[in-house]
C-alpha cells in the first residue's frame, strides 16, 4: 500500500522538483537591467545549467514514470501469479477429481485423433481378458485409445451399440446424452456426452459403489413399482373394497370394487371427490382403535350402503408408517348363513331334546357343554349341577354315589378306561349293564376340536326283543319241521333259504342238498323229475325270481307221477322273499273230477231239454194259434150262433189258449236269449203311456181277484230311451205276479220315478212275501213256488223280467218281508250305456236253465212275440 501511495505521489513530486531549479536559476540570473553587465560567459554557464537542470527534470520525470509503470506491473505480475496460482488450483482439482474416479474423457476436436485424459488402459480393466495376450498395436498411448474407443471389446453388443449412435450423434449434430452401462466385467459404466466449446467431450467413468447401489436401488424401484403394479391389478380383482389413507386421513389409493360400491365411474374419480364408503362416527371409531404400524386391529362391524343397497361389512384397518390401509368385506350373506345356522343349531338342539336317546357333549377340558332333556331323565340328575357345566369324572362319581353305573370291583380303572375315550380318535362302543336291570349302548365319539359325544342307548327293549325273536324263530323252525305239508321259502336272490322235512320228503330231495341253500332252479330241476310239468314249473319260477313291479301270488296243480296231486301255492313275503307251500290234494280233487263228469252230463242232459223245448215250443204254437183262430171265429158266431154254455167253453178255451201261447212265447224269448238272437228295438218312450199300456193288459185279472191297482207316475217323469214293448211285457209279468201272489181286496201299487241318470220302475204287493230260503231262486227258470195261493205257472215271468232289463243296461232289486208282500224295482238307464242290448257282460243267464254254474250266453235282441200280445 505504501509503494502504491508513492506512485500516486510522483506527479506531483516531479513537478515540484522540476520548478525548484528553474526557480533557483530565476532567483540567480540579474535582471534585465543588469544582464548587459554581464559577461558572455556568464550566459555560457546559465544556459549549460538550465540543460543539466533540464536533464536533471527529464531523468526525473522519467524516474518518477518508471515508478508508476514499475507498480502497475508488479500489480499486474501479482494478479497473474494469483490466476497462475488459481488455474494451478483448480488444474490441480481438477487432476484430484479426475483421478478420484476411475473415468477418462475423450475430446474430439474436428476430424482429428481424439485427445483423451485419464486412465488410457480403462477399457482393459472393464474387459475378462488379460491384457498380456493382446496386440501389440494395442499397447501404449495409441493402443489404449483404440481400445477405448473399440467399445465392443469391453461393453455387451448391445450397449455398445447404443453408445457408438449416441457418439456419432454428438460428433456430428452436438446432441447430449447420458446413459448407464454395463461392462462384460458386469461393472457399470456411467457415458455422458455433450458439446462444449466447438468440441465434443464424451465422459466416461466406473461408477461408485454409491452408484452401483443406486443403480440397484432403481433396479429394485423398477421391480417393486412392478410389483406394486401387480398388486394393484391384485387388489382390483378383489370383490372387496380396499382403500389406503394418507397421514392426513384421506383417500390415497383405492381399487375397483370400492369405486363400484360408492357408485363411482372409476378410481380416479372416486379419490378425486373423496367419496367415502362409511360415514364419519364409524371412521372416528375405527381411528381411535389401538394399533402399532403393521398390527391389523379387530374387525368393526356395521352398516352401509354399497352400491345402492344396505349391506352389513366388516372393517378392518391397519395402521401403517404412510397411513393407513383398510378393507371391508360383506357379511350380509355371513349374517344371513349364521343366522340360519342358529336357528338350524337351535332346532337341532330342539330335535335332540326330542330324541329318546341320551346326548351329552363335553369339550376338551372334559367339561358340559351340551345335554339333551333324555340324558337327564336318564340319570336323575339335578339341572342346576348340570347347568354348572360339571366336570366328566365328577358326573361318573355322582353317578357311582347313585348306583347308577355298573358295579365294578375297581371303580378307579374303570373310570379311567372311560375317560380314556377322550384320547382316542375312533369311536367305541360299550355295553353298560346298569343295577336296575337296564342294558345302555354307551357310544363315545371324539370331536374334531377335541371333546367327546356321548351317546346312551337304552337297547333293553332291544335286547328283550332280539331274545324272543331268537325264541320265535327256533319256535317257528319247529313248527314248520313239525308240518305235514311241504314248505319252502326262497329268499329276495332266488335261494331256498327254508325248508321243512316233509319238502325234503315229498320230492324225495336230500336234506344236505337243501342245506346248501341251492338256487331255485336247482330246485326245480331237482323236482322236475316227479312231475314234468313245464307251465307250471315256470309260473312258480317267475313268482319267486319275476321282477314284476307288483309282486303277486300264484297258485298251480301238480300231478306227480305216483298219483299224488298237489296244490301249490306262492305268496310273496317282505324284503322280496317267497313263500311256497304244497297241499295234498289227491281225495279232493278224485271226488272234483268225479263231480265235474256228473256236472259235464247234467249240462248235457239240460242242452237236450232246452232242445226239446224248444222245438216243442215251435211245433205248438202253429196248431195253438189254429185253435186260438177257429175259438174265435166261434165266439164272433160267425158260422152260427152259440148258446150260453157253447160261449162259455168258447170262452174258456181262448183263455186257457192265450195262456199257453204266454208260456211259448217266454220259452221261444228265453231260447232266442240263449241263442243270442234277441234285438231291442230302442225307440224313444213316454214312460206313463207305457205304464198305462201294460196296466190295461192285466185290468181283466185285476177285477176278477178284486185287486186295488194304486198308480203313482208323475207327469213329469219324462220319457226313456228303450224298447217300448220289452218294457211292457216287464210290467206285465211283475203285475201279473203281484196280482196272482194277492189275496183278494189287497193293493198292488206301481211306481215311477227318476233317480239321477236312471228310471226307477217299481211293483209292490201285500200278498204273503217270499220266505228268504226261496228269494235267492226266484229268477231261476221253471222255478215256481205257490206259497198256498191260487197262482200258477211255469216259473218263467220273472227269469224274462231279469233278463229283459239287464239287456237294456238295467238291475232289478227285490225286498220281500214275507207276510207283508214283496217290492220288486227295476232300474233303466236314461241314456243307452255303451254295449247294452247285449248280454255278453251279464254273468248268469238262468243257472237253473242250464244246470251248470256260472253258464253264459251272448244275446242280441231282436223282436219277437210279446207276452203282452197274447194277453192284449
């Protein structure tokens, strides 16, 4: 500073210093006045010191301006001594942080060789070869350089791929990069390019271990972002809502399902209006539940609506360092199951109390937990001791004080062999014989989660009844042993499961055979041999192996070959099993035979009689029509006139005529029934005309027995569809029997009347009835009782009444009480049924005609001389 104020100084000192000898040359030299005084040399000296002193300022001067330019250089001198020093600074900084670093630059410079600074042989290191094996053209300062730029030699082809484009960008277009590599050392390589002044400058350098761990670290970023990735895609394929919050307590992330079921379109838009899927009091509760970060706390269950609809969830969160994380599942349908569950447990619970065997549970601790109402019955115990959920050994040595349990000369081991149930894992099953006499069935079945189930069966009754089963089965083996008839049984698979001695002895089988339980066509085989039979083998075959749906009996006849005849007889048992049985029928079935060749004749003997009838019948009604002809002709008096007792045998000959033409004409009807030759000509009827026709026929006979006729037939009767003349010959023969079953004055009433689909014609008599031992007969032909009235004939009207009716589809009923008179009604369909007029259903045509049971006949009506004809 001292040496700088001096220079600033020198100006003025030099001006100073220059004026001093002038102005002591001044000071010296004479006036003008007296300069003429002087001499030349005086001048001479003046002038020679105004040089020195010009010379003197001059050198002066000039010294004084050196010392100012002298300080500005050493000014200067030190200001480039301090760059020098700073460059020198910074070089050497620069040269520390370039070497602090495995790296090198390359600087390229135009089309020149590159300048590179750093490690030449930085390539070699990053390669697996060993540099004594190289080219020597590789070796030195050149030899490094071309290795170094040869970036396939000691880069992977793919990065130096990538990094020889992004040099030939930087060289030529000035474009900046910077890229992670990795050496075929597996080290990595951070390339960074860019143009600085004109040059391109590429940089490369081995990378730290800090940046190694950060290259890992984003290796490991990249991979959780992944994984996150996929947790995410995770947490959107669930059905539950899921949800994170921020340490402010608001929504940070969310998945589908939660976006759905606050009814938002996506995620982002659910976390961009914070909707909330439960309501701030449950939030606040579920914040003021205990947690550390990572502790997953109890679940909270409440309502919310999901989706539009009100679901019940349950809410779990967790605490975490970021927030927290939640997830609600939907136990609506939970609910719902455990509701059924308890209700399907409390009607279990009701249903074993139900039970009449005894439940007890007990847990693992060997404690009640469970008993139903009969296993408190069965032991008498008190419900309160019950109740206190009592140890499994405290309830054996109450019991035990009870006499309740089976005596044991070492109670101690007893119990506990029972109480060793508890470690087993099969169920046992043990017999208790209790001292009242009682047989339980104990049944200790462990629990899955430990525990035991007892189970007592009071198998007394059982017991008792497996005895007398055992008693009635060896009574029942003796018994059929004890039979004369031969019996077999064959069970459901067509085995002989029973048989009895007399089976064996009948068809000569051998009872070791038979104890083999041979199948039942052994068995046939067997017996076949007796009788060859082959129909009846197989019907008693498929009625023990048949598999029809509705098992039925069968029954068959045997002749075996000694004589014998037998009756079999299957009957299906339970559980598929046949019972075959074998009746010696031999006596019965001789005296059968023998009755059936006696029946064969009399039906042959009766076939001829109606044959000759018959023909009687055909051969007598042309000479009695004659007779009825010319007896007229007599009484008309038209060949002359007749005295009084000439009318009357006249009179009695047409009678007695008209009533044998009455007896032929039922004998020909009956003939043409049995033949099947008889027609009804069905027409449609008024059922009181008709009525009132055939009473017009018997009003002779009403007025000479002096019988009341009381008709009762209601206008509104209506009409039937029927033959109009078989009907009246009906009421004709009825009228014509209550008339001569009638003591004089007595009433014979006639009825119609209409019951639902039927006309119900009806005749009642008070004569003397009919005895119950004659009332079966009645409709049999030729059957004729008197009963000690007047009335005679042949036994035919009420057999053609039966027949005549039950051909138009009708049933005639009969009550007689006898002495109070006989009520016979016969029921005509209104409507034809389908099939009547013909007697292919009926089930008898006069027994008594034929002389054979159950004798048929087709008949289809036709016409024919009436009764009513005769007598009109």
């Amino acid at each position: 500073m001292g040496l700088e104020r001096a220079a600033r100084a020198l100006p003025r000192f030099g001006i100073l210093a220059a004026a001093a000898p002038v102005a002591a040359l001044a000071g010296g030299l004479p006036s003008i006045e007296a300069r003429p005084m002087l001499g030349p040399m005086q001048t001479h000296n003046v002038a020679g010191l105004a040089v020195i002193l010009g010379l003197v300022l001059f050198a002066t001067i000039l010294s004084l301006v050196y010392l100012r330019e002298r300080v500005g250089w050493l000014r200067k001198e030190r200001a480039l001594q301090d760059e020098l020093a700073r460059l020198d600074g910074a070089h050497d900084q620069a040269e520390m942080l370039l070497h602090a670093e495995r790296q090198v630059i390359v600087a390229w410079a135009g089309r020149g060789e590159p300048m590179i600074v750093g490690d030449a042989g930085f390539a070699q290191d990053l390669r697996n070869q060993d540099p004594r094996g190289q080219d020597a053209a590789l070796r030195g300062h050149e030899g490094g350089v071309r290795r170094l730029l040869a970036f396939g030699t000691w880069l992977t082809a793919q990065d130096a791929q990538l990094l020889d484009s992004a040099v030939a960008a930087l060289r030529e277009r000035g474009t900046g990069f910077r890229m992670n590599l990795r050496s075929l050392a597996g080290r990595f390589i951070e390339a960074q390019g860019q143009a600085v002044s004109g040059r391109a400058l590429l940089r490369l350098r081995e990378t730290t271990e800090e940046r190694r761990e950060l290259i890992e670290l984003r290796h490991t970023l990249e991979e959780a972002k992944r994984g996150l990735s996929a947790l995410a895609g995770l947490l959107d394929a669930l059905p539950q809502p899921v949800w994170h919050r921020g340490t402010d307590g608001s929504l940070a992330f969310v998945n589908a399902a939660y976006a759905a079921a606050v009814e938002a379109p996506n995620r982002e838009a659910a976390l961009s209006q914070g909707l909330e899927l439960i309501d701030r009091p449950a939030r606040e509760q579920i914040a003021r539940q205990p947690g550390r970060p990572g502790l997953i706390g109890q679940p909270l269950r409440l309502s919310a609506v999901v989706a539009g609809a009100r679901r019940t969830l349950d809410v779990t969160e967790s605490a975490l360092d970021s927030g927290r994380v939640g997830i609600a599942v939907d136990v609506s349908e939970l609910e719902s199951v455990r509701a059924d569950l308890q209700r399907q447990m409390d009607a279990n619970v009701r249903t074993l109390d139900q039970l009449p065997t005894a439940v007890a549970m007990f847990d693992a601790r060997q404690r009640l937990i469970f008993h139903n109402a009969a296993y408190q019955r069965l032991w008498d115990l008190d419900p309160a001791f019950l109740e206190g959920r009592p140890l499994d050994g405290e309830i054996l040595d109450r019991l035990r004080g009870a006499r309740k349990l089976p005596e044991q000369a070492d109670f101690r081991s007893w119990k506990a062999d029972v109480l060793a149930a508890y470690r087993a894992v099969e169920p046992t099953d043990t017999p208790w014989y209790l001292p009242d006499g009682r047989t339980l069935r104990v049944v200790a079945d462990p629990n899955p989660q430990g525990g035991l189930t007892y189970l007592y069966h009071d198998v007394s009754e059982s017991m008792k009844l497996a005895s007398r089963y055992d008693a009635l089965m060896k009574e029942q083996a003796e018994t059929l042993e004890a039979l004369k008839e031969p019996v077999a049984v064959f069970g459901a698979d067509g085995r002989l499961t029973v048989a009895n001695r007399a089976f064996a002895a009948t068809w000569r089988l051998d009872p070791a055979t038979l104890a083999g339980k041979p199948h039942v066509d052994a068995v046939i085989a067997a017996c076949r041999a007796l009788t060859p039979d082959q129909g009846a083998w197989a019907g008693i075959r498929q009625s023990i192996t048949g598999l029809s749906e509705t098992r039925s009996s069968h029954a068959c006849r045997l002749d075996i070959s000694d004589g014998t005849v037998l009756d079999c007889s299957s009957q299906p048992l339970p559980l598929g099993a046949t019972l075959l049985t074998f009746i010696d029928v031999t006596a019965s079935a001789n005296v059968e035979r023998a009755l059936t060749e006696k029946n064969d004749a009399l039906e042959r003997a009766s076939q001829l009689r109606d044959t000759f009838v018959h023909h009687v019948s055909y051969e007598l009604r042309s000479p009695l029509t004659n007779i009825i002809g010319f007896t007229q002709l007599l009484g008309d008096e038209t060949v002359g006139a007749l005295n009084e007792r000439q009318r009357e045998y006249s009179e009695h000959i047409m009678r007695s005529s008209a009533a044998l033409l009455v007896i032929i004409n039922d004998i020909l009807d009956l003939a043409s029934i049995d033949a099947g030759s008889l027609e009804l000509q069905r027409e449609t009827i008024d059922v009181r005309a008709t009525v009132e026709a055939a009473v017009r026929g018997i009003e002779d006979r009403l007025a000479e027995s002096d019988i009341r006729l009381d008709l009762d037939v209601p206008e509104g009767v209506g009409s039937v569809f029927a033959d109009g003349k078989r009907v009246r010959q009906i009421l004709f023969n009825l009228l014509s029997n209550a008339v001569g079953f009638s003591e004089p004055g007595q009433q014979v009433r006639v009825e119609a009347r209409r019951e639902g689909a039927e006309l119900k014609l009806t005749v009642t008599d008070r004569g003397r009835g009919i005895p119950p031992e004659v009332i079966d007969r009645v409709f049999d032909r030729f059957e004729s009782n008197t009963l000690g009235t007047k009335h005679r004939g042949v036994g035919l009207g009420l057999s053609i009444v039966r027949s005549f009716v039950e051909l138009h589809g009708g049933r005639v009923e009969i009550r007689s009480v006898p002495g109070s008179g006989t009520r016979v009604a016969c029921l005509f369909p209104v409507e034809p049924a389908p099939g009547s007029g013909r007697l292919a259903d009926l089930d008898h045509v006069d027994d008594g005609a034929r002389g054979a049971p159950g004798a048929g006949a087709k008949l289809v009506a036709r016409s024919a001389a009436a009764n009513l004809d005769a007598a009109e």
